[in-house]
C-alpha cells in the first residue's frame, strides 16, 4: 500500500485522498501572492511536527533570512524545529555557476545530508529559465526520480501559468494550481488538484482562506457526499414549538427534514425560528446560525416575545453562531456549522438567512446543491434543519408556490405572506410542501405579540381613529 504524509492542510488532504504519497514529486503552481510559499512552509512544519525532517531549498534571490522573517509570524512556526529537524538553504548560486547539473548534485546530496522525507524546491521557474526545454525536461525527470530513491516527497513551486500539456506537469506525480481571481469587484483565492496519481482526487476548484494560521482550504461542500443517510425515522414528527402549526403540520416537521421558511423581511420568519429552538433540550440540543442579529440582539428580542431561549443558553443546550454577511466563504460556514452540531449534538438547526451564503457563492448556480449537501451533512447527525429565505413582499392574496430552484433545496417549505385587511397589516402563514407527509393545506392568519408568534387575527385600532 503507498503511503501518504499529510499536506499539512486538513482541507488539502481531502481533496488529495490523504495527502502526499512518499517517492513522488509535485508542482504547486500559481501567481505571486497565491500562498505557495506560505502552503509549502505549512506542509514542511506539518511534517516535522509529525516526527519527520523537511528541506527547503531556494533557487531565489531573496535571502532565507527574509522569508523568515515573515513565516515566523506564523502561528505554524516553531522555532525549535529550525534548524534541527527543519532547514533552510539557497540554491541560487549553485544554479547560477554550475547549472541544471549542479543543482540537481545539490538536491541529491542534501537529501542524503539530512535524511530528509519532505522538501521544496522554490522558484522551478528560475530553474527553466536557464535551460533549454529538453534539458529543463531531463531536469524534472531526474527530480523525480531522486525523490523516489528518497521516499520523500518533492514539491515545487512556480508561479509560471503553464498548461496542463507542458512537459513538467506530464511527468510529475500531482499538479496543484493555486489562483489569484476576481468575482465583480471582488478577490477570491482558489486551489485546484489538477493531478494526483495514485489517489482519487476531488476535482474542481475549491475555496481558500489565508490568515495568520496558514493556508485553509473549503472543499466545496457537495463534491464531499460519500452516502446517503439513513431513512429510518423519517416518519417520526418534530415540535416547531407551536401547537397550531404542528396541527397543520399533523405532527411537526419531519424528523431530520430539511425546511425553508421564505418570507419578505419583518414578516416574521426569525420569531418562527425562535420558537422552533425554544424547545430544545440538553437531551436534544438546539443550534443557530445568524447573519443579521447578533446572539445578545436575538436574546433581547426572545426576551420581548415571552421566548425563553436565555435559560436554553445558560443550560448548554442552545448554541447561537453569528457571522456578519459580508464577504463570507460559504463552505468554510457550512464546516464551521457541521463541525459545531456533531460537538454540540445539535438536534434542532436555525439557519437564519440563506441570501448571504448564495450572494457569496462565486456561482450562484451552486445554491441548491450546496444547501441539499448542506442538509444532508446535518441530518446524518440526526438533525432537522430550519432555513430563512428572504422574497419580495408577497400579498395574503397573490401567495403562489416558489420556484422549482427553491423547492429543490429542501424537504418542506412554509410560506409567510403580507396584506391589510382595513388599516392593520396582517400575516398569513401557508404549507406549501411537506415531503413524505400529510398537511392542511389552509393559510392561517397570525400576528406577533409579547407572547410570540400566535395564530388568529388581532385587532389594532389605530390611535387616532374616531368612533363612527
């Protein structure tokens, strides 16, 4: 069986089946400021960490010292790896006097040095640059060869934009691209395992995020369903925290369904969602994810509605997650989401606006297959999902069933509409679909008051009407 060593990057061990495979070399490619150096010296620190040795070898101009400087900002970095299991060298000289021949010697002769099972190799553009194409070609052939007598893995970088037919990306074991790219007046960063040999790979491009722990990588979350899960209580029934909806409903929501509340704004969405979790329990907790009002706003306003969700906090049954919508990577949401329900054993799940996550989709295209895997992910774990959408103002009269877009996302969608009826604003709330189960299909009339959401019209008379 090959044996891997981890990329030092969870997100890049997915998409490359479990990381580098020992005896195989690699181009990392992308422009400047894409983070190959940065994702090399992660990968390099990952593996020392894991009891191995890593070389780093430059064919730059710029001194080591001074990518030091900045890659010990890192919180990757440990500065007792360097320079006992962890070493820095420059090439460039080698490469400037002596060659494509030298500097291969050199490679040899430090691996063999240092007994080292990981290394990089920065700037195999500077390499071609000094050679013919056929000689270039020798070059990577000769590398990667080295490397299987090694059993280390070899990783180059270059910021060359070369197609998938040049002869170094044929002969290496794995391509990994890294882009720089605009979406309208915005920059995103993206990876792509264009080749791995010896393991399957998830293909496409993928989000990434750089901060101060390194490069993070967000495999797109539908390209990461393995298996459907179970369907064997789908016919058990759960409480939306309201005995009239759960009337229409027959029972509640199905158990581990997936539901899309859509409404315009101010019609009442969020307080239905409230009462949803207000029935949570340290038993069967509760979790939500907001993007408009912070977790101390939420609790104000459950508060003023006679909605309990303080004590739910205080008991550890009720998680609130919070993110402001701007400029947001949806895959790292939907990880950050799961990840928090599996530790909590969430069994009830309020996503509060699903506009932002589609607005900071780069293809909006992806919306229904993201929140289909999205569900899928919760309800392995058992969990029955909530989602607001927000629509145009939809009056009581004009109510009509969403797309098929919408309705393809989900199990059920309950449908909140808007109108007057005299001087007073009325709400109405509808069962549009309920998959695998019986409703009432009657619009009910409710309003929302200091003891919630509570079905059946409420008289409001005006202050400044006169008796007639």
């Amino acid at each position: 069986m090959l044996e891997k060593i981890s990329t030092g990057v969870e997100g890049l061990d997915r998409l490359t089946g479990g990381g580098f495979l020992l005896g195989s070399a690699y181009i990392i490619q992308g422009p400047p400021g894409a983070g190959k150096t940065l994702l090399a010296n992660q990968f390099c620190f990952a593996h020392v960490r894991s009891g191995g040795r890593a070389l780093y070898m430059s064919l730059l101009a710029e001194s080591s010292a001074r990518m030091l400087n900045y890659i010990s900002q890192m919180a990757f970095f440990d500065t007792q790896a360097v320079p006992e299991s962890m070493q820095y060298i420059s090439a460039y000289g080698v490469l400037e006097r002596e060659g494509l021949p030298g500097l291969l010697k050199l490679v040899q002769h430090e691996l063999r040095r240092f007994g080292a099972t990981a290394m990089v190799l920065d700037g195999t553009f500077v390499a071609q640059s000094v050679a013919s194409e056929q000689e270039f070609r020798a070059f990577i052939h000769a590398l990667q060869g080295v490397a299987g007598v090694a059993n280390a893995v070899l990783v180059m970088l270059t910021h060359q934009n070369r197609d998938s037919s040049s002869p170094e990306h044929t002969m290496v074991d794995g391509w990994i691209e890294m882009r720089d790219e605009m979406f309208g007046y915005r920059s995103y960063q993206s990876i792509q395992v264009r080749k791995h040999r010896g393991a399957g790979i998830i293909r496409g491009k993928h989000r990434i995020r750089i901060t101060e722990h390194g490069v993070a990588v967000f495999p797109r979350i539908e390209s990461c369903i393995s298996h459907a899960p179970s369907d064997e209580a789908l016919a058990d029934r759960v409480s939306v925290g309201l005995s009239e909806l759960d009337r229409l409903l027959e029972g509640g929501l199905p158990y581990q369904s997936a539901t899309l509340l859509l409404g315009p704004t101010g019609s009442g969405k969020t307080t239905l969602g409230m009462h949803f979790l207000s029935t949570a329990s340290v038993e069967a907790p509760g979790l939500m994810l907001g993007f408009y009002e912070t977790p101390a706003r939420l609790l104000m306003k459950a508060r003023s509605l006679n909605i309990d969700l303080d004590r739910l906090v205080e008991q550890g049954a009720l998680t609130l997650m919070w993110l402001p919508p701007a400029d947001i990577l949806p895959d790292e949401i939907a990880m950050a989401v799961v990840r928090q329900a599996k530790a909590s054993g969430a069994k009830r799940i309020f996503i509060d606006g699903l506009i932002p996550l589609r607005d900071n989709l780069v293809d909006s295209e992806r919306m229904p297959y993201f929140v289909n895997a999205l569900s899928l992910n919760l309800r392995e774990i058992g969990a029955t999902v909530v989602y607001t959408s927000e629509t145009k103002e939809i009056s009581i009269d004009d109510a009509v069933m969403p797309s098929d877009e919408l309705s393809s996302m989900v199990d059920n969608v309950l449908l909140v509409s808007t109108g007057h009826r005299g001087p007073a604003s009325k709400r109405s709330l509808s069962v549009i679909k309920l998959r695998d189960g019986g409703f009432y299909p009657l619009m009910q009339e409710f309003h929302i008051g200091d003891k919630g959401l509570m079905f059946g019209s409420e008289n409001v008379v005006p202050h400044n009407a006169r008796p007639g």
